[in-house]
C-alpha cells in the first residue's frame, strides 16, 4: 500500500516503536499518523508544522501543491492534545481569524481525487462553542459539518438534509479537544458520528456524495465572515470507502477509524538489543578482516551490508561439510538479558555466485533461558539462493523473515546449514511482544534505547518473506 506525501523524516526516522514509547513527548505522533496511514485515508493533513501560513503536509501535494492548505490571515499553530491512549499529537490549527477571513482554505480550486459516494471525515476540534458554527465547509454545503444550529447540535448538513432532521446529533464538549468521525454512506443513505471513540448514532438520511473541492475550517466557502468560529483543528484526515460494502461492513469501517481515538504509544512489538557469540569458538567466520568479526558488532550494529562482498560489513560463514548437525555455524544471541516474548527474527544475507557467496540452505532456531540448554523451536529453510544482479561482482541483498511463535526465551542460537558452501550474514534482528508494561519490561526497553535510535541504512534489500 503506498501513500502520498506525509513527511515523518524528522519525527523520529529510523526510531522503533520501542524507542517511541520511551521518547513519547518528542515522537509519540508518529504513533497516531501511522494509525491513521494504516487506514489510507485520500487526503490527510497534520498540522505539525512550526508555524507559517501554509500547511504543507497533505497526502496528495506538497510546496505549494493544490492540496496544500492556507491560512487565514490572523490564524496559526497552537499546541495540540494527546489521544485517548496518551499519544501527544503536536501541533494544531489555531482558528482564531480576523472578521470576514475564512480560517482555512486550498491553494488550489479543487482536491484531485474525484468524488466518493461512501467516505468518513476525521479530525480533531477543540469547539470555541460558537452559535451557528461552520466547522467544515466543503464546497458550499456538500457535505458541511456545523455546531450549534438547533440546540447545541453537531451534525452533517448539506442539501437540506441534516442530522437534525432525522434525529439528535450529539453535542461537542467546549474549550477542549474532542476526536470526531463522520461516516456517510450516500447510497443507502446514512451516516455515523463518533464523538472520542463512542458512537453517537446512526442516522437514516443524507445522500450527498463527498465533492472533492473547496474546502474551509471556521468557516464556509460562502466567505464574508458569515458563521466563523474559533475553534482549533487537528489531523484532518479524509476517507474514500466508495468500496466498501453498504451496512455492516461500511459501520465496520468507520468504526476502525473511530478507534484512533484511543490509540497508544505502548508498540504491540519492540526490537530487541542483542548481544552474540560464536559457537563453537572455533568456528570464527572468514578468516579475512573485511569478512570477520572480531569485535562481535557486525550483526547487531544497525548496518546492512552494501552489494560488494568485501565492504566491512559482512560475516563470513561457513559450514565445513555436508547438512549432517556437525560443525555448523552457530550464532548464540543473548536478548538483553531477560526472558522475552519472541515476536520475529529478520536475518540479512548476501548472495555473489560470481565469488561463490551462496545463501544458507537453512537455519534452525533454538531457544534457552540459560544460555546452556537450548531447545529446538523450528528450522526455516526459506533462504532464496538467486543473485538477480548476475556477473559483475554486483551481488543481492536478501532478507528473510521467520516468526518465532511467542516463544519465551532469554537467549536464541542461530545454526545455519550451507553444505560446505560460504555464506555472507549480515544484520540479524529480533523483535519480542511488548505483552505486559511491567517495570522489568521497562527497564529492558530503556535499556536498549541506545541501539534502536541507530538507522538502519545500507543497499536495497529483497525481502524473502511477507511478513519481514
């Protein structure tokens, strides 16, 4: 699935979830976005910029892009709130704006992506409590989310259709941020609203297709200062669910969305910090420097290895004869020093045939928690042995990943079957379910901060796996 342009580069790039969890106030957003990204919302606008009159962190469009959105003349950033789950979303769109201004508008004419007939608006409000509010306005009423029309109402109006009409819609909570989801089905037609992660109802009515157009917060495309408010915004997000199902799969979806409300910084896995041996000892990969490992950093120093073979990054192994469980190389890996959870094991490989560097034929995996008995979990034999650069001296970075089943252990050894052939091991990486935030798991994390804040950088890797 790919995405148009959120820019999360300097929101904690190359951080694991267990970094973020532990550096919550600096890049706990990241948390939600990808929340939200996993939806694929059309449009998806953040409002984490410094400040400035342009907001140019839109899905479809960045730098002056037709989806980029603009400021009124006296709105700005203000500080955001933190979701249901504690995750700190950064910066807001502060709407306050001068008399007669719109406090937010496009830069183009028109959003580029056509026009749905089932889609969900997701956002953020902290509600000024304003009488007759326009809080978002798509061109002229197609659709318009309004406050404080009948009563003290929110609800989706446009056409002469409303929430008011065929029922209650529920009242915003004033002076702090609420999370809001607006579902519309246009073929049925009705629609949902979610005020933080509850379902506030399911109203029969409005049949209004999303027109990807104008688009204004605080107020309407009708301008004139008509019906502003001062309210604050944050993670505007658009849907386009025209795909989905009408009825149940449709109030599913929207659903799924609402549930960002609630969304936490504790990562379902987080990366572990290794350390590792070679055992037996006298089986010390090959015996040229560029190839060895002395300082037993290689496979757990964030590098992965580039296409030439003889980079510094790789290791060398070796099984000395046949696939027999005789003298074949062992990897033992202690996991930080405590009994975890085993979520995966990702292992990066190399493959030259021109200079005879050939992937494992397997790998078996054994689990300890005292780093003397170990206990055969599984063999994986999914290692691909093609060099897709062919001669050249150019060869293929590979990764394969192995699930490890939720098998509890402190220590994991590695014994690869290569047949008497020479393989190329590069970055080797385990990740454990984070199953309960107790203080010993917490420690474990803190502990392991220093190397999970390394970015991983080196050649285009092909993934062997679906699930690395």
């Amino acid at each position: 699935m790919t995405y148009g342009i959120l820019d999360r580069s300097t929101l904690g790039a190359g951080i694991t979830a267990a970094a973020m969890l532990v550096l919550a106030s600096v890049a706990s957003a990241t948390v939600y976005n990808d929340a939200v990204l996993a939806d694929n919302p059309v449009y998806y606008w953040t409002f984490d910029e410094a400040g400035g009159n342009a907001l140019n962190q839109g899905t479809l469009g960045s730098g002056g892009g037709a989806n980029d959105l603009v400021l009124g003349a006296a709105a700005g950033r203000t500080a955001s709130t933190s979701s249901g789950g504690g995750v700190n979303l950064g910066n807001a769109f502060n709407g306050v704006n001068a008399a007669g201004t719109t406090g937010m508008a496009l830069s183009g004419s028109t959003l580029t992506g056509g026009n749905f007939s089932k889609y969900a608006v997701e956002m953020w409000i902290n509600y000024d409590g304003s009488p007759q509010s326009y809080l978002l306005d798509n061109f002229t009423n197609q659709p318009a989310l309004i406050s404080s029309f009948v009563g003290t109402q929110f609800e989706l109006f446009g056409g002469g259709s409303r929430t008011s009409s065929v029922g209650t819609g529920p009242s915003l909570p004033v002076g702090t941020f609420a999370h809001v989801v607006v579902g519309v089905d246009s073929t049925s037609p009705t629609h949902d609203i979610y005020v933080n992660g509850a379902l506030a109802g399911t109203f029969a009515g409005y049949g209004r297709d999303w027109v990807n157009s104008q688009i204004n917060l605080n107020g309407t495309a009708f301008g004139g200062g008509l019906q502003d408010s001062n309210s604050d915004y944050d993670e505007l997000a658009i849907y386009n669910l025209s795909s989905v199902a009408s009825g149940g799969a449709f109030s599913a979806a929207v659903a799924d969305i609402a549930s960002h409300f609630s969304v936490d910084s504790v990562p379902e896995t987080f990366e572990v910090a290794t350390s590792y041996t070679y055992n037996p000892a006298g089986l010390q990969p090959f015996p040229a420097a560029d190839r060895n490992d002395p300082g037993l950093s290689k496979l757990n120093d964030g590098v992965i290895g580039s296409t030439a073979f003889n980079d510094g990054t790789w290791v060398g192994v070796q099984d000395p004869g046949a696939d027999d469980g005789i003298g074949h190389p062992l990897v033992d890996f202690d996991l930080g020093g405590q009994s975890v959870l085993l979520d995966k094991v990702q292992i990066a490989y190399m493959v030259d045939t021109q200079f005879g560097i050939h992937a494992p034929d397997s790998v078996e995996v054994l689990v300890s928690d005292d780093g003397v008995n170990f206990a055969s979990l599984l063999t994986d034999s999914g290692f691909v042995n093609v060099d897709i650069n062919g001669a050249g001296g150019v060869g293929t970075v590979r990764s394969l990943s192995i699930d490890l089943q939720g098998a509890s252990a402190q220590f994991v050894r590695l014994d690869f079957r290569n047949d008497g052939e020479w393989s190329w091991l590069g970055e080797v990486t385990f990740t454990a379910q984070n199953a309960i935030p107790e203080p010993a798991s917490m420690m474990l994390l803190l502990a392991a901060l220093p190397a999970l804040m390394r970015r991983r950088r080196g050649a285009d890797v092909v993934v062997d796996d679906c699930c690395a």
